[in-house]
C-alpha cells in the first residue's frame, strides 16, 4: 500500500515538471549564429534592445569561429537542423540559395512593406538569385594599408599615403625591415579578401571569368598580382617566410611590433583599438595603386534557414537585424561598417584613432569578391598550390599556373 | 488430458528459473551499452562502407557511382603522401612509446619514496585535452617565439629549427609529442602486467646469481609478452589514425602540410572541407583494410613471441 502511495508521489512529481516545461516553452527561443567573436556585444545589444519590443522571443546567439563555422553550418544544414538565423557570405551565397536552404524574403518584404531605401543595390544584388532576395544585407568590407606608426618613425620612414604605388610600398617595406631586431617591413600574408586578390585587380587581372567558368589565375595580369607578394618574400625579403607566417599569424605579428604593415579588412578597427599595443600606434591608408587602384568589396546578409520552425518569430527578428536601429548598434559601436548607407559615417565617427574614412572612400575603386557554386572548393586549391610559391619551392608562374588548370576541372563539375 | 501449459513443458517454470532470471539481467545492464555501440560505431561503420561508392553533391545529397573513387584514389598523389605519414608516424610512435612506457613501468615498479606522485605525473598527459595539448605544444615549438628554441638559443647558442612548419622535421615533432602523450596509457597497462609476474621467478633467479639485465630480459620481457602485445596492437590501431595532431599543430596552408597529412586528416579535408564525403569514405575504407591487414599479421605472429602460462 505504501508502496502504491509511494509511486503515485512520483507519477505526480514528474507530471508537475513535464507540464512546467511545457508552460516554459511558450516563449519562442531563436538561436542566432554568427562567427566573430569580436562582433558579439553588438550581436547582443541588438538582441537586448529587440526584446525590449519583443519580450516573448528570446535569442540566443551562438559563436562559432570561422575555421569550424562552414563544416558544422553545412553538417546541420544535412541535419535539417539548421539555426533559425546565421550569418551568411558570398562565397557561400548561391550554395544555400540554390539548394532552398534558405527562406526567400521577396513576398515578407512587400506584405510588410519594409524599408529597404538605404542599402545600395550592390549589396541587394550580392544575395540575390534569379531576382529574388534572400539575405538581409547587414554590412559590407574593404581592405586597407594598416601600418605602425612607431617602427617607421624609428627607421625615419615618411608614413605612407592615399597616393602610393607599388614601389613606393616596396621600397619602404624593403628599408623597414631590420633582420637584427626581427622585423619586417610587410607581412605578406598567404590570404585571397586581404591580400592578393586586391593585387590581382591592381594589376589589372581577375580570378574567375564573369560567367564564372573560367580561371583567371593563368593570365599573365594575374600572376603579376601574385608576384608582388612572392617577391617581397623571396626577392626584397621585407616579410617574413611562408614558414613564419605559418608559425605566428601575421596579424599576430603586427599586434607584436614585429611587421610594420598590413593588408588587412576594415572588420580589423574595432580589434585594434581594443589592443593595447595597436591602438595608439597604428593607422591605415588606402591600398596603393599597381597599373589600376583594386580593393575588394564584401558584405555579409543575415538570413533565415528554410527549415525553421519559427518562421514568423524568425522573421519579425531579421526585420529587426535589418532595421535603421540595428545597422546604428552596428557602427556606433564601432563593430563593422554598416550595410545601411544613412549610418557609414557613425562607424567612422567611433574610430577617431583611425582613419577608417579610406574604407568607405575606396568603394568607388572596388572590385566584388569572387564566387562561384562551390567558392570554397577552388578558394582552398587556390591556397594549396600557392603556399608552394610563397615557401619558395616553386615559382609563381608554375602555381599559378597549375592552380588555372585544377580549378577548371572544377568548376567544369559545377 | 494435456493443458497446453503442459505441452511445452515447464515453460512458465523456466521464465521464474534462477538461471533465465541471471542472464535476462544480464542482457538488461550490457543493453545500454550494446545500444550505443550498436548506433555510433557498427552502424557508421556500415554506412561508411555504402558510403565509399556514392557521390556527393551538397547538403547530404548522394548517390551511387560505384568504383569512380577508387580509381580517383589509386591515382591521388594526395593518398601517397597521406599513407608515407601515416606508416612512418606509426612506425617511430609505436616502438618509442612502448619501450619508453616500458622502462618507465619498471623503475615505478620499484617501492621508492613518492612513486604515487611520479606514477600521477606520468599519466597526466593522457587526460589532458588534446585541443590543450595541440595548442600549447604549437607554442613551444614556435620557431621565433617558442619557449624551445628560446631556451637552445640562451643556454646552447644554437639557433632551432622550424620544429613545425619545416617540411623535413615537422613529422618527427608529431611524434615527439605523440609520444609523450602516449608513455602514461602504456605505462599504467604495462604496470599491472609487472605486478602480475609471481615474484617466485626473481627470488629463484636471484639464488642463481642472476644480475638486473638478465632477470629482466629472461624473466620480465618474456612473462610481458602477452601485455606487450596487447598494448603494441592498440597502439599501431590509434597511431595509425592520429588526425587531432595534424589538425591542432600543422595549419592547412603550411608549408609542412604535404609532409605531415595523415589518412585521417586527408579524410578529414575531403569530407568536410571538399564536402566529398563519398570519395572520404573510400579513404577510410582503405585505411579499415590496412589495419585490418596488420591486426591479423600482429594477431598470427602472436605464437612466436608472447608467452602465455
């Protein structure tokens, strides 16, 4: 009998929980994902100043670092278990797109009639496929010349300008560099956003053809691209080896004082004005001018998976992301530079250490990032066959060159 | 008349029998665990084998294509290089983790003071994390800043080699710190093998004179044999497969890359990266038959070396 008592005690026990988890359920929860660290007080200020408005939809965001970020985002996408909301790129744009991956926003955006006047058609355009928007467009990026100020006024170096060449680069990175006391003029970084896909456009070359079914790593503009880096490594030894690069990171390297410049994203203000070492002896310039001036321009879209299970609530947060307060939180903070144009200069205004003004104003000489289907598969091969040239075991001509080859083997498959 | 009870006979008896009882229980506690093994390891590992002869496309879309990548394998520089790695890792990890653990057992074997603390101290590399292990060996090994070459440059004066980013000797730092990692699991199973010999064996070969080299190669190696083989079979199984130390130390455009990939790690790049999870299977089915191969042969020279009493 007692025992009976016993187990009806615990029946009741464990009904009482399961129906209060149950009650609890009944705020929506989101799990929003992101990649940068960096960018994550922003992300939750946002979320903070949305649940002010809406109460019953909690976010949570997840940061997962970018090395993991595409393999774990496609084995959930396999999964059907996709976050609610992530961040997504142009290299990867028109693989979630094309796979229905991701919700259209066309038909929300009229019914809604949402403000969409402030972002620039580039960026529309970038997340678009067959006319229809998939991405709330959340910011865009160019490259510029970061420099120490410090390590060239100790080798009497003018600092560099808005108007610099090639050479000009060169032979200040060539009488920066001080083997003795482990520095460098320039590190020359193995990376296609920051580094050499900017030299590419500056020597008049391209990475894929507009069609996107050709190469261009074969063309002889192209490999002068390339070159400019494989010889300040190799032929006017101003950076540091492949091999060093690899050891300690390059912006590692320029946090540490030990490499005076740095072709590096605008993403990198915000970084380095939180580090004490950077954030009174760096700048940055624009880049400087081969046979052309040639940046490259990206943005990243906020978007919501198609398998959703919150479509709705999904939605009234990404109207949100998007709205003229969110993109305000985004450049305020100093964070990134917004998609939405009325607020560019607020990001500026946070970075007066800075003179980020030169990303904005670079936008006129930019060039879009290069993408295709399967981006990641040749942008990998583009690193593999050209570590090879940058450890000096082959010559750029012969990587480039082999690079051409197996990436239209490629992207003949897609 | 026969009820039907009655026809099978005792039935009813044998489900209330001790015996049924015993091991009904015995199958309700290993199911759990039965469970598990069943759905994360023989079940992957059967797919993996379908696996192996499909195509992929994106998003977990596959079909068959038969041998298409075996024939993509057989002609893949990529494989070559990955299988040299994998086989001369295994082949200096395995001996250098064994005899080192070995030599080690048998000096904690002894009742000196504190041998707790050392058998401790030797065993902690094993539980700690391999992300942690990967990331603060990366550091010491750093060729400018790393804590080695700090010390060879201020005490030795000499100037250390890019431990990890030198295609020539990157491999060899792999194993060094494979092995160091490797000496406490060896050397805690080894341990309980030297604490199974009757000490009879010494105590009669000391009355005949026997000095320290001889009792221990005539009695402690070979009454070791069947411990030894045990542990050599586990540790070609797990060096064969190493992947976090590539993947931890080595970064995937380093100039060391070609020359430390291990069949996993190669595994790992096609199937993540590349998102060809067919052709990755056809990788680590051939990797399956290669241990496969060497488990029989280690299992078949088992008679000529390892006694058993």
């Amino acid at each position: 009998m007692a025992q009976r008592r016993l187990s009806v005690a615990i029946l009741v026990v464990c009904l009482t929980v399961l129906v209060s988890a149950v009650g609890q359920a009944a705020a929506t929860k989101l799990t929003y994902r992101i990649w940068d660290v960096n960018q994550q007080p922003a992300m939750k200020q946002i979320v903070t100043e949305f649940n002010k408005v809406h109460p019953e939809i909690e976010v949570e965001i997840e940061v997962t670092p970018y090395r993991q970020y595409w393999t774990s985002l496609e084995t959930a996408a396999a999964g059907k278990n996709l976050p609610d909301l992530f961040w997504l790129n142009a290299p990867n744009f028109l693989l979630y797109s094309t796979n229905g991956m991701v919700l259209p926003l066309d038909k929300r955006i009229a019914k809604d009639k949402y403000d969409m006047h402030g972002y620039p058609n580039s960026m529309l355009d970038l997340y678009s496929y067959k006319g229809i928007l998939y991405g709330m467009p959340k910011d865009f990026d160019t490259i510029g010349l970061w420099y120490n100020k410090e390590l060239f006024d100790s080798a009497k170096v003018p600092y560099p300008t808005n108007n610099w060449t090639w050479d000009d680069l060169i032979q200040a990175a060539i009488k920066l560099t001080d083997a003795k006391k482990g520095v460098w003029g320039i590190a020359a970084q193995l990376d296609d956003q920051s580094g050499f896909y900017n030299t590419i456009w500056q020597a008049g070359g391209y990475v894929i053809s507009d069609d996107r079914k050709t190469s261009g790593f074969a063309d002889p503009r192209t490999i002068e691209g390339l070159r400019f880096w494989t010889d300040l490594i190799h032929k006017y030894k101003a950076s540091p080896t492949q091999a060093q690069m690899t050891d300690t990171s390059p912006i590692a390297l320029f946090e540490a004082g030990r490499v005076a410049m740095l072709s590096d994203g605008a993403w990198n203000a915000i970084r380095f004005a939180e580090n004490d070492y950077t954030k009174k002896r760096v700048d940055v310039v624009s880049l400087p001018k081969g046979k052309q001036r040639g940046v490259t321009i990206h943005g990243l879209a906020n978007v919501i998976a198609a398998n959703t299970k919150h479509p709705e609530e999904a939605w009234t947060f990404l109207k949100f992301l998007g709205s003229p307060r969110a993109h305000e939180i985004q450049a305020a903070t100093g964070t990134v530079i917004p998609a939405w144009s009325e607020y560019q200069h607020l990001w500026v205004k946070a970075h007066p250490a800075f003179n980020v003004q030169i990303f904005i104003d670079q936008v006129k000489d930019s060039f879009p990032y290069p993408v295709s289907l399967y981006t990641n598969r040749w942008a990998q091969l583009s690193f593999d066959e050209l570590t090879r040239a940058w450890a000096g075991e082959v010559s750029i001509e012969e990587a480039a060159k082999t690079l051409a080859r197996k990436m239209n083997e490629l992207l003949a498959q897609e | 008349m026969r009820s039907a009870s009655d026809s099978v006979p005792g039935f009813r008896k044998v489900l209330r029998s001790r015996k049924y009882q015993g091991w009904l229980w015995g199958y309700i506690l290993i199911l759990p665990t039965v469970l598990g093994l069943g759905l994360f390891y023989l079940w992957p590992l059967v797919q993996s084998f379908y696996l192996a002869f499909t195509r992929w496309g994106a998003f977990g879309d596959y079909r068959w294509c038969g041998l298409q990548n075996f024939e993509r394998l057989v002609s893949d520089p990529k494989i070559v290089d990955a299988l040299r790695n994998s086989l001369v890792f295994t082949g200096l990890t395995v001996p250098l983790s064994i005899s080192l653990a070995t030599l080690i057992a048998v000096l904690l074997n002894a009742k000196i003071r504190g041998v707790s603390f050392y058998r401790v101290l030797y065993f902690l590399p094993v539980v700690t994390m391999p992300a942690a292990v990967g990331i603060v060996w990366r550091w010491l090994f750093n060729a400018d800043y790393g804590a080695i070459n700090y010390v060879l440059q201020k005490v030795f004066a000499i100037r250390g080699p890019s431990w990890l980013t030198d295609p020539k000797i990157a491999l060899y730092s792999l194993v060094a710190v494979a092995v160091w990692g490797a000496i406490g699991n060896n050397m805690i199973i080894i341990l309980s093998g030297l604490q199974n010999i009757p000490t009879v064996y010494y105590e009669a070969a000391d009355i005949d004179g026997a000095g320290v080299l001889t009792k221990f190669f005539r009695i402690t190696l070979p009454m070791l044999s069947p411990t030894l083989f045990f542990v050599s079979v586990t540790a070609i199984i797990g060096a064969l497969q190493m992947f976090e130390l590539v993947y931890m130390m080595i970064g995937i455009n380093s100039p060391a890359i070609r020359a430390t990939q291990t069949v996993v790690y190669l595994f790992y790049r096609e199937a993540f990266i590349n998102m060809n999870k067919g052709y990755a299977s056809a990788i680590i089915l051939v990797l399956f038959v290669i241990i496969l191969g060497l488990t029989f042969i280690q299992l078949r020279l088992q008679r000529r070396w390892v006694h058993y009493d």
